[in-house]
C-alpha cells in the first residue's frame, strides 16, 4: 500500500511567497515595505494580500497610528478596516444566527460599525480601490445592509474592475438564502460573472460554489451528490470547468487553490473522481478549506478524505 499522503498546507503562504513577506513587514512594522508589497500587486493580488494582512493578531494600534500620521493613505484606511472586519468575525463565530448570542452580535456589530467609518473614506477618496470596496461589499453582509446596498457597492467597484473574484464571491455569499437571498439570485449572479469574464479566467468558480451552496443544505451526503448530478447542475459545472480550471488560458494566479479545491470537492461529491484527482494534483501538497468545512466542521480531515478518495479511484496524474 502507498505511504499516507501528509494533510494538506492550507497557509496561504505555501501557494503565494508575498504572504510571508507581508506577515514579516507587519511583524516588523516596517511601513514602507508593507506599502511596497501590497501597491506592487495587480488589483486581485492587492485584495488577496489585504485579506490575508487583516487576520494577524494586535496591529489595530500600529494600523490607527500609520493612520493618524497619514489620513489619506489608502493602504492603511483598507488594512484598519479589513483587521476590524475579521476581528467582528470571530467574535460572531461562522454558526447560524440563532447559534450566536445577543453580546457577540453587538461586540461584532461593533466591529463592523468602527470598519465602516474607515472605509467609506478610503473609498470616497479613491473610488476605484478594489480591496477597500470588497471589504464594504462583506460588511454590508455582517451589518445586514440589504441586497440592494451590497449590489450598489459592487457595481460602484466593477466601474473600475469588472472582473474582480473576490468582490464576486463575497457578493455571492449575500445572494444565498442564508444571507436572506434566493437561490435563483445566487445562480443568476454567479453565471452572470463567468458569462462576462474572458475564457481561462477563475470565475466560473462561483458557479460551482453556488451549486455546492444549494446541495450543501441538504444534510445527506447522498442527496448532496445527487443534487449535484442530476442534468442541468452536471452541465453548468462541466461548462464552469470548461471555462477555468480545464481551459488552456488558465494560470495558477492568485487565489488559484481555492478555484481548485472548489472544483475538486465538486467533482469528488459528482463521483467524478478522475477529474477530482486532476484538481488534487495540480494542486500538490497545498490545498483550501473552502467549503470541506461544512461537511463536519473539520476541513482537513475532510480534504484528506476526499482527495484519498479521488486519489484511490480516479487515480493521481
């Protein structure tokens, strides 16, 4: 029998070097190094590096005092309010609204309130940040703002950057039923943003992710996967793939695990292990935890146990 495979890496920073050296930068507090990093990325990148800069511990005082010596820096204004953001985050917890008490719904709200204040002028100065709007497009979730204002701040960032996957997969969240939208909504949304985006691009990822949304809910494994292969939910992922992770254009660019896993744990609930296996190895050592989480709340555990799986009847190339 072949060796065990090692659990999957889902640091960030084993798929994208710029990670590490943003989390040294803020380490060190080296302002201008940080600047460097982040304004040296394209638009996904510059997102993708506010994320991930917003989940380290205790740098509100350092972010508030680069701030106040610079009011109109961008950077700090986008960086104060994505580490407020995830702070609330974690004080709510991912339960369901009923599972979250009356005190963390207001330390969070709070949160979000203070992010908030700091971001409407970063965007009221530059209009055409994407990682500042992304981040108002994820609180407008957290402060229940409504569909129609989550669409407004999107449609305010795709003037400037149509494209933008991250923007599109927080928006997406919004449109689900748990956020108060409709499945139709999310369905119409995510194929609106794969239609619209050039062949070879990420995008039509969020049809998947609609599609596993919607199956998800379901509590049955076996009707999770019969969901996800009855005709028209076969033939939309099939063409998502098609479109991204199976076309010639495709790049491992920013956010390219996350897209891979998505499609991975897809085909995997499809029993489509060849093409799952396909998706585990271009993917290597490294992977997401996506949406595995939801299955029992152990994402690696349940990466492990999908990719063994593919690996074991679809083979690993």
């Amino acid at each position: 029998m072949p060796a065990p495979l090692p659990p999957p890496n889902f640091d960030a920073a084993a798929a994208y070097p710029q990670v590490s050296q943003v989390r040294a930068a803020l380490a060190a507090r080296d302002w201008p190094a940080l600047h460097a990093l982040v304004d040296g990325q394209d638009p996904h990148g510059r997102t993708f590096l506010v994320g991930e800069a917003g989940e380290t511990p205790d740098i509100e005082e350092f972010l508030r005092g680069v701030l106040a010596q610079r009011p109109d820096d961008r950077l700090a204004g986008t960086l104060l309010g994505a580490y407020l953001i995830r702070a609330g985050w974690r004080i709510r917890s991912s339960y369901r609204a009923q599972h979250v008490s009356r005190e963390q719904f207001a330390q969070f709200h709070a949160h979000l309130r203070r992010a908030e204040q700091v971001l409407i002028d970063v965007t009221a100065r530059y209009p055409d940040d994407p990682a500042a709007w992304t981040q108002r497009i994820t609180n407008a979730r957290g402060l229940q703002l409504g569909q129609a204002e989550a669409r407004r701040r999107y449609d305010q960032l795709a003037k400037h950057h149509p494209h933008h996957l991250p923007a599109q997969a927080s928006l997406l969240q919004q449109f689900c039923p748990k956020w108060s939208g409709t499945w139709e909504r999310a369905h119409g949304f995510a194929r609106e943003c794969a239609d619209a985006a050039p062949p070879g691009a990420p995008n039509a990822v969020l049809v998947v992710e609609a599609h596993l949304e919607q199956a998800l809910d379901h509590d049955d494994l076996g009707k999770i996967s019969a969901h996800l292969r009855s005709p028209h939910v076969h033939r939309e992922i099939h063409e998502a793939a098609q479109r991204s992770v199976w076309h010639p254009g495709f790049r491992n660019g920013w956010g390219w695990v996350w897209v891979r896993s998505i499609f991975a744990m897809a085909f995997c609930l499809m029993e489509e292990y060849p093409a799952a296996a396909q998706q585990f190895a271009a993917m290597g050592p490294l992977g997401d935890e996506a949406m595995f989480g939801y299955l029992d709340g152990d994402s690696t555990k349940q990466f492990q146990r999908f990719r063994d799986k593919a690996y074991a009847k679809g083979g690993q190339s």
